[in-house]
C-alpha cells in the first residue's frame, strides 16, 4: 500500500515521537485526539491535517504507533465511529524502521 501510495496511513503516536521519526506520508493523529479528529467535517479535518478526510467506506485507513498497542487502540475507536473497514499495522514504526533500515 505505501509503494503504490494507496493507503490513508495515521500514525497515533505523540507529536514527539513523530517528529523522531515517522513513516513517509503518514499524518499525525495522537491517540488521545482521535476520535476528536474522525469526527470532524471533512472540510475542517482537511484544514487541520493537510490531507483529504478518510470516508467511513474506504478500505485504505491504516493506523500504526510504535509496536502496535496504540494503534489496536485507535482502530477500535475507528470502527466504533464506522469506519468499518480501517486496520491496523501490527509491528508500528519499530518493524517499519528495522525493515527499512532506519
């Protein structure tokens, strides 16, 4: 999905450890702000994150942090608003980092 840039990609870690290192395209969304943030309109999700809002339809919404426990988090909050089909990735920025050499 990041090779072909069809993922919607929500990194929910803190602001810090994003700016430590992220994911290329990944927005940063913390856990403690997210349903805030998915229960925007789609106009002003867009003003704050710079990118198009996820529609509770697409299949491409991905959410990671670290190791996978914040994102396991954020995906349940997803499919509690429905966004049914979101996931997320297990292995988080660690596995990401260690497969990319970072």
């Amino acid at each position: 999905m990041l090779s072909t840039h069809n993922v919607q990609l929500f990194d929910v870690r803190n602001q810090d450890e994003f700016l430590a290192g992220r994911i290329p395209d990944s927005v940063n969304i913390p856990l403690g702000q997210l349903e805030e943030s998915l229960k925007l309109s789609p106009e002003h999700f867009q003003l704050q994150f710079e990118v198009k809002a996820p529609g509770k339809d697409d299949d491409n919404i991905v959410f990671h942090c670290q190791k996978g426990r914040r994102s396991a988090e954020a995906l349940a909050i997803a499919r509690q608003l429905g966004f049914n089909r979101a996931r997320h990735y297990q292995g988080g920025y660690s596995e990401w980092a260690a497969h990319e050499g970072k």
